[in-house]
C-alpha cells in the first residue's frame, strides 16, 4: 500500500495538536513543518491555508486546512483503524453532527473569549472584556447537553474511540482551561479517558 506524504503545519499548543495525535493513532509517518510561532502567517503557510492559520497540510502534494477536514481525511487514510465511521453510514453522519456541535455551540465561544483575553491575536485597545461571561454562559450550556450525552456512553459515536473525540476533546480541554467543566462528571470522566492514550497531547490544566 502507498504510504501518503504528508506535511503537517503546526504549532504545539494549537488545534494541529488535533492532527497531530490523528497521525500518531493512525501509525503515518509526516513532516512537521514549523512548531514555531514564526510559522503563523509566513509564506509557505499562506500557500496552503488564505489566512496563515494552523493547523494545515499537504497530503500527497494536494493542500488542506481547518482541523475537522484533516483529521476526516487522515482517518480516511486508514480505515483499518477505524478511526472514523464509514463514509454515507449513519455512524459517519453522528461524526459531522458532534464535529459540528462542538465547533458552533463550544469552540466558537472559548476561541472568542481567548481573542478578548490575550495580546497574541488583537492588542487590548481592540478587546470586548464583556463578552466573557456571555461566551462561558453559552459554552456551559451546550456542554451541560454533551454531558448527558456521555453518560451514556463512553465515545461519541459507535462507543468507539474515533477522531470525533480528538476533535470534541480539544474543544473540552479549551473550556476545562476557563474552568468551564465544573461539575459535569461524564464530561470530566469522558476527558479522563482520552488523556489515558498514550498519544494525547493534553496535559491536565
């Protein structure tokens, strides 16, 4: 079988930490490429992302960005592994579904409150210090539902370990960082599972 060349764009403490962990579950070799902050909106990385954002990559020269499309098209890659439900299954429509929540109703609201807290991404005269306590009001809400979610199960879709949870964990262990977790017990457990394979690159807050 073709072994694909891959490059990965990234930095550490990014969402390419999605990709990464993918590629280490699904046994590819890759480049990585950067794992600096320079690389953040230089050249080679506007090539492949418009923005100059990470995470992206080439996979056999073709180039792809945003985190959810690369970790899709890296488990594609394996379907040995099963590292994601088949394409037109109904177990592959739960993945885009927990994928999707967890962009719109979580990730958006704690990117938006890192925006409006740090100096890395906009100088403080531009910060909206109000919003914060919106965005966490919103996140907690959504989490509340993905919490009795996972109180019936152990992994978001099939009770199977898949990159949806790399995904949908990233997303957790941003909120957990504004303790944003507290006292949803299947959400803290759920995490506790993820951080226990031995590719995850969280470490505890």
């Amino acid at each position: 079988m073709h072994a694909p060349d891959i490059k990965l764009f990234e930095l550490a403490p990014t969402r390419s930490s999605r990709v990464r962990w993918a590629l280490l579950e699904a046994e590819l070799p890759y480049e990585s490429v950067g794992n600096d902050v320079s690389i953040i909106g230089s050249a080679a990385l506007r090539e492949v992302h418009p923005l100059g954002k990470l995470p992206a990559a080439v996979i056999d020269g073709r180039p792809l960005f945003e985190s959810a499309a690369i970790l899709a098209a890296v488990a594609d890659l394996v379907p040995d592994k099963k590292l994601i439900a088949t394409p037109g299954s109904w177990s592959r429509y739960l993945h885009e579904q927990w994928v999707s929540f967890a962009q719109s109703e979580m990730e958006a609201f704690v990117q938006s409150s890192e925006v409006n807290s740090i100096d890395f991404i906009i100088p403080p005269s531009q910060h909206v210090p109000d919003i914060l306590a919106q965005n966490d009001m919103f996140y907690r809400k959504a989490a509340a539902a993905l919490n009795e979610a996972l109180g019936q199960t152990d992994y978001l879709v099939d009770n199977r370990f898949s990159v949806t949870d790399i995904y949908v964990g990233y997303v957790l262990h941003w909120g957990e960082e504004r303790h944003l977790l507290d006292g949803f017990e299947h959400l803290q457990a759920y995490k506790a599972r993820l951080m226990a394979r031995e590719h995850c690159p969280w470490q505890a807050p």
